[in-house]
C-alpha cells in the first residue's frame, strides 16, 4: 500500500465508464422489464453501487476510504446495440475514487451481463475506462476521445 498519511484531505471525484453490447432482442427485453430474473436495471445499479463500497475489500493494495457518493447512469444505447453505463464516486480523502468507480461501473455491467445470459450468448462488455478525475494534486482531469 502507498503511504498516503502526508497527503491532505480533498474533495474527489472519479468517473468510469463502459458497455455491454448485446441482440437487440435482448435490449428491447431489458426495455420492457420481460427478464426471468427481474428489473435488470434496478438490479444493476444496486450492485455496482454495493461493489463500489468494497472495492477496497477487492483490489488488495487499494485504501478503504469513505464514499460521500456514488452515482450509475445506466443508458440502453440502440447504437451498439446495448447498455452504456457511466459510474461517478465522490469522496473528501487523501487519496482518490478511480478504482470505486471502475469497480463500480464494471459491477454494473457484470449484474447486467449476468441477468440476461440466459437470453443472449453474444453478449460482450467493454470499453471500461476512467473517464474523469477531479482533486487531489493533480486537479482535473478529462480523458480525451479521439
């Protein structure tokens, strides 16, 4: 683990992001709430909220640190065909919420992946990156795409 004793206590945000691409038939039953196992949306957000609070528990040299706030957009995106999923943690720490929102958001995405595979085995998730970090040293920071 990195000593972060020196470091002061800042306000910071991290935000991931990523996506499941699926049939649309799939998409449309996620839509229309017709799954075996319920309200994958609903679902989905508890669990990658619930993940984001252990991520510590996780990721062996990650810092327990208290989350002030975790936020999932979850988007049925008709483009690619599938669920878009961005995840945004806040904290007041000594060290920043990148991992809670990667973790986060890939929880997500593996809650939904996994309430739907019993209808689709073409079923891809990706594109998992952060996104966006604000405080701590470093300031803000937006990942550019390109």
């Amino acid at each position: 683990m990195v000593d972060v004793s020196a470091k002061p206590v800042t306000n910071r945000l991290a935000r991931a992001s990523g996506a499941i691409r699926m049939q649309p038939t799939t998409l449309d039953a996620i839509r229309s709430n017709v799954t075996r196992k319920g309200d994958v949306i609903a679902v989905a957000r508890v669990a990658g909220i619930m993940a984001s609070k252990r991520t510590a528990e996780l990721i062996p040299l990650c810092h327990p640190i208290p989350l002030a706030d975790v936020d999932l957009t979850i988007d049925l995106d008709e483009t690619l065909p599938g669920v878009r999923v961005t995840a945004t943690a806040k904290t007041a720490a000594q060290t920043g919420v990148e991992m809670e929102a990667i973790v986060a958001a890939s929880v997500t995405l593996l809650t939904i992946f996994d309430m739907v595979k019993g209808l689709d085995r073409d079923l891809e998730i990706g594109e998992i990156s952060v996104i966006e970090k604000q405080g701590g040293k470093s300031g803000h920071w937006v990942r550019e795409r390109g």
